[in-house]
C-alpha cells in the first residue's frame, strides 16, 4: 500500500518519533516521517531525525505578533513544503491554535499519557497516583481545539501498583504509548478511521465482549 507521509511536531528528546521511525522500518507502519519540526533548537529528537537522514528543523515560536496563530501558520507552510498528509505531535509542549486544525482536519495526531478524559493537561501520574486510581495508561485522540478533548482512537491501560512512582508508572505508560502511537498511524495509513461525532470507529477492530481488567 501506498505510504503517507507524515510530519512529526516534537518540544524534547523525542521517544515516541524513535519508536515511529523503529517501527517504520520493522515494515509494521506504512509510513515515511517527511518531517520533525520542534520548537526548540536543542530538542533531542532533531538528532534522532537526522540520524535517520530525516529533515529536522527548528522554527522558533519567538517574533510573531500573533503568537499562536502566526506560529502554526508557519509550521502549515513548512508541513505543506514536504507533502505531509499526517501530523503527529510527540511531546509537542504548545498548545494548538485553529490555524493548525484547520489546515489538517482530521488528520492532527496527539498521544497523552493518561487515559482520557481523566487527567488531562500536565503531571498526570502524578495526579493519577494522587487520586488513587487503580489502572492509568495512555491515549491517542484526534486533535480539536481543546485541551487533550479530541476524539479517542485508541488507548492502552497499564494496571497501577501499589508501590509505584511518578517515574516508575510514568516509563510503563512510555513502553506503551510506544506501541499504540504507530498502530493508530497504521489504522490511519489503512482508511480505517471513522469519526462519528465523539466516537472513533475502527473496521475490523475488536468484538469481543468478555474481555475485563482487575487490580488488585
């Protein structure tokens, strides 16, 4: 099948993009990254992109009159220039304009590190472990004009234990998000997604009905 091509929008070190090129490579994603763009020049993932011969560039956010929509007006121009079709944000650390939104409706990624809608927003595990949540997880969703409200595609659930640490439970969600980042692209890749108001369907998805959780 053909592969799209999706430009990755990246503020840090930039795991989850590794994890999107690894799993490219593995053949398991019908994907090409055409792009990473941070907003911070010293971003680890812009090394992990040119690593791979991937163009990585830093547009800074400083110098706009408008802040917001004028910035993501200039990340549509640099997406529009490699033929994306996809964007991902990985760790993107800005919040969205409609300007983004409106230039890619349907096709804006976000992954979270909880399982939506709880706990959006910043330092989730720590707010998960605070509520006393048994499991948590991670979610990625379509992006919209809220925060972290966008329609859920698909989500991974890590059991929290009793003995865990901000950090502890935070690098299990990591190990996972990983994971369902690059299936949620596949299903995009494969004509997959629909969405129906506030669901997300996926043909050929899964049916069972007996499947269930417990902790402890």
């Amino acid at each position: 099948m053909k592969k799209i091509r999706i430009g990755v929008l990246v503020s840090g070190r930039g795991s989850n993009l590794q994890a999107i090129i690894d799993n490219i490579k593995k053949g398991e994603v019908s994907a090409e990254v055409a792009i990473v763009i941070s907003d911070q020049a010293d971003a680890y993932a812009l090394e992990r992109a040119r690593k791979h011969a991937i163009p990585a560039v830093h547009v800074s956010a400083k110098g706009y009159k408008n802040r917001r929509e004028d910035y993501d007006n200039a990340l549509v121009q640099e997406l529009r220039k490699h033929g994306v079709e996809l964007v991902c944000l990985a760790g993107f650390m800005r919040i969205i304009s409609p300007a983004l939104i409106k230039a890619y409706p349907g096709r804006l990624l976000n992954i979270h590190p909880a399982l939506l809608p709880a706990f959006p927003g910043l330092h989730v595990q720590k707010a998960a472990l605070e509520h006393g949540v048994k499991f948590s997880g991670c979610t990625v969703h379509f992006v919209d004009e809220g925060m972290d409200t966008g329609p859920i595609i698909i989500q991974a659930v890590v059991p929290v234990l009793d003995n865990d640490t901000e950090e502890s439970l935070s690098e299990r969600i990591l190990a996972q998000e990983h994971k369902i980042y690059s299936r949620a692209i596949q299903l995009f890749a494969e004509g997959r997604l629909k969405i129906e108001g506030r669901r997300v369907t996926a043909s050929g998805g899964e049916t069972s009905i007996d499947k269930f959780l417990i902790n402890p």
